[in-house]
C-alpha cells in the first residue's frame, strides 16, 4: 500500500491531535527522516485535506530543483564526473549522459576509471563503439590496471572533445581509502583546469532510502556535489528519502535513469513522482 493510500484510509475522520502523531509515523515509515516528518505532520496536520497537502509540500520542496545539466563552451573539454557507491547504476549512466549531450550536438569522450572492475571497462568500451565516442581505459606496462587518477589526467590532458565523462569506481561511503582516490581524481583535474571537474554529480539507487541521505553527505565532503541523478526510482515505500535529500541538500537533479538503454535518460517529473506514490 503506497502511504498516500495508507494516509487516506487513517485520515478519512481527521479529527484528532492523534492523528498528527498517525500522520507523523506514516511519514517516518516511508522515509522521511524523523526531522522532516515531524515539521510535516505538524504543518499538514492542521488541514483537512491531508493527502493534497501532503502533494502540495512535496511539489514545492522539489519542483524548484529540476534542472538539467548545462554545458559551458568556455570550458574545453567540459568535464563532468559521476560518482556513486556499488550498483548504482554509474557506468550506464556515462552511456545515457553520451547519447544525451550527443543528442544536443557536443561530442563526447568517456573516462574509464573504475578501473578496479574490469566488466565496467568492458561496458564502458561497448558503449562508445555504439555511441561512436572516444574512451580513455588502459593497464600500465605490467598488464594491471592503472590508477584512476592517472587515467582521468592523461584523458583531460589529451580530450579534445566538448564534454568529457568521467566514470569511477563504485565505493561505500564510509571506506576512506577508496574516498581519498575519489578525491584524488578531483586534485589531478584540477593541475589541469582549476576549474575542473565543472560537474559532479551523484548517482543514486533511489530504492536505498535513507541511505540516500548518508551517500549525499559523505560524497560532499570530498568535493561540493552539483547535482543528482536518480536510478530506479519508482513508487515504492522509500520513496519519501528523495523529499528528505531534496529538502535537506538543495541540490539540483537532473534526471533519471528509466532503464538500460542509452535512451532511458528523462527529466525528473514530480508529477509522475507524486502519481506513482498514489497509485
């Protein structure tokens, strides 16, 4: 049962002061936060119609973040990095991003450095050849796999494509040595372009829920993250720890991953976000 459906069947006699603690509870359980939930009930608990007050804060809390990630010509190759922990959904992201910005006529050279995985290389390699793009992948002289930040300096050192893609490796939030090669990656950029990466951005499973929050946090700390992008988003009960993300973090979010195509790439909706919860 979506918790819109759950709240409707609590609230249908929205009478008393229990019903904030109900409606506070509902919010907790579809993961809100506590924080979050708790400024809620008490706003939404004082009107009748809870459900289209529910929708209403959602939309507001959201609808100003949509955006979409915008390419500045001055700066050649324009790189974007995407970062994300295990099975997020990275490496096919790169693929969608290509076809995105190929699309809009910039062209596109990717960055393998997940360089730990090599199905991730393989992947990468497959898409470029349907994409037609450059990729930057490699072992060292002794045949093992070189390290990332070393990859991602010769590909912008060399790029001369509009955008580059620079995929990483998969990394829970909490493993400092893997998060400090993240950080690395950003500091060998920038002896390149100071102004490198021009992009950030974080890619999310949004059925991990308030992990989500977590992720956001602790990728921030090694560099300032620009925006967002969602994967296997859907109705489900987690899906109240996007609201808590958005609304804590503020940052942009530039779309969402619908599928395994290149093609699956769309503008987030809070329509459709609000529908799928309903229904």
């Amino acid at each position: 049962m979506s918790f819109f459906k759950k709240l409707k069947s609590i609230f249908a006699n929205f009478t008393s002061s229990k019903s904030n603690e109900e409606l506070e509870e509902i919010l907790i359980e579809a993961d809100f936060g506590v924080k979050l939930a708790a400024e809620l009930a008490k706003e939404i608990g004082v009107k009748g119609n809870i459900n289209e007050a529910l929708k209403n804060k959602i939309e507001a809390i959201l609808s100003p973040l949509i955006s979409d990630i915008k390419v500045n010509s001055e700066k050649h190759p324009f790189v974007i990095v995407l970062e994300g922990v295990n099975g997020s959904g990275k490496t096919t992201t790169v693929a969608k991003l290509a076809y995105y910005f190929m699309r809009k006529g910039f062209s596109v050279d990717m960055v393998a450095c997940d360089t730990f995985r090599v199905a991730a290389a393989e992947q990468l390699e497959v898409w470029a050849k349907r994409l037609n793009c450059k990729l930057y992948k490699g072992a060292d002289n002794s045949g093992k796999p070189r390290e990332p930040a070393s990859l991602a300096y010769e590909a912008l050192s060399n790029s001369k494509s509009d955008v580059l893609i620079i995929d990483t490796a998969g990394r829970l939030q909490n493993n400092a040595n893997l998060m400090n090669e993240l950080a690395k990656i950003h500091r060998v950029l920038k002896k390149i372009d100071d102004t490198a990466p021009h992009e950030t951005v974080l890619i999310l499973d949004a059925t991990t829920g308030q992990n989500m929050v977590e992720q956001v946090r602790e990728f921030q700390k090694v560099h300032p993250i620009t925006g967002l992008i969602l994967n296997k988003l859907d109705g489900n009960a987690k899906g109240g720890a996007l609201v808590r993300v958005a609304n804590e973090f503020k940052l942009p979010i530039y779309g969402v991953g619908i599928g395994e195509s290149e093609k699956d790439f769309e503008a987030f909706s809070v329509d459709k976000f609000l529908k799928d919860l309903v229904e």
